[in-house]
C-alpha cells in the first residue's frame, strides 16, 4: 500500500546479493508483473521470499491468489522467507507463511516484520533470513514482493 514492504523486498534482495553475489535475484509486485511469468521464475528458483502488509488481519488479496495459484503447482524442495509491514496486529507474515507450508516450501526463520516503515533494526532479521534461504549454496533465490 505505502511501499514499506517492498522495501523490506529489495533489502532482502539486496542482503542475498551481498552474502552471494553470484545468486541471481529477481523482484517482482505480484498486483503488476504477469502471474504465470512470476511462476515460471520460481520454477527455476531454489528459494522464494514472499510478503505482504497486513490488511483486515490478512494479507492483500493479491498475494493471497497468487499463493493459491502457486500451491496448485505442487513445488518440491524449495525454501522461503516471509516478510512484511504492519500497523497493530501484524499477522501477515504468519498468514503467507501458513500458505507457503500448504504449497510445499520449507519457511525458513526469522520472519520479517516490520512496525509501519521499515527501519535499521529489521536489517540483522534480513541478514539472518537470507542467510537461511542461500543455505551457503550458490543458485537463483527470487524475491516476490506483494504489493
Ligand atoms: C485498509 C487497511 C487495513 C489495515 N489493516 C491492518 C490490520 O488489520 N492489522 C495491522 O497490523 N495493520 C493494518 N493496517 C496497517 C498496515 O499494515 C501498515 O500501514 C503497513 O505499514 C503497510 O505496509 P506497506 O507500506 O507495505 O503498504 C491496515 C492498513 C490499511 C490501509
């Protein structure tokens, strides 16, 4: 809505980068790039990050289709990190990470949660999630933010 959590994406994308430079990583908005070209990168993606604000105590309904869509596909094998801005409850990154283990992904830990506007302290959560879905390895890890 107001792009803090696409912010969190790309420090994601940024810390991934960082950590492995040789990882291709890939930003999308789910509400603006075709649905089916963001699956056929997570197709050849060993990890995902996915976010989303939280909006009545769930996620936007953008993220929410696209998540059914993906758990349709029945990928195997592949890790995520959840992400995500909040005002009061903050149950976003709970609700796509629920989502993410119905649709077969291993959620790594920590979530990132971040209080309105992302600020300095969600960067050591960032390094730590991305830490967690590089696992060391070198490969393709893409980033799917959710506005
Ligand atoms: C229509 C609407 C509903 C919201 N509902 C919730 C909510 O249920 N719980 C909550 O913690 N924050 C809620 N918020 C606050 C947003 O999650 C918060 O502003 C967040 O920082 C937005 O992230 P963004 O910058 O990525 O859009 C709501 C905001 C709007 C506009």
């Amino acid at each position: 809505m107001w792009d803090g959590t696409k912010q969190l994406a790309h420090k994601i994308g940024a810390e991934i980068s960082r950590l492995s430079p040789d990882t291709r990583v890939k930003v999308f908005n789910v509400s603006k790039t075709n649905k089916n070209d963001i699956m056929t990168e997570v197709f050849k993606s060993r990890a995902i990050a996915v976010g989303s604000p939280t909006v009545g105590r769930n996620i936007l309904s953008s993220v929410g289709g696209w998540l059914e869509f993906l758990k349709e596909l029945k990928f195997k094998k592949k890790k995520a990190a959840v992400f995500g801005c909040y005002g009061w409850s903050g149950e976003s990154p709970q609700v796509v990470r629920q989502k993410l283990t119905d649709a077969g992904f291993e959620v790594v830990e920590p979530e990132i949660k971040c209080n309105w506007i992302p600020e300095e302290d969600a960067t050591g959560k960032t390094a730590e999630a991305a830490k967690a879905i590089l696992n060391k390895e070198q490969g393709e890890a893409n980033i799917s933010p959710a506005l």
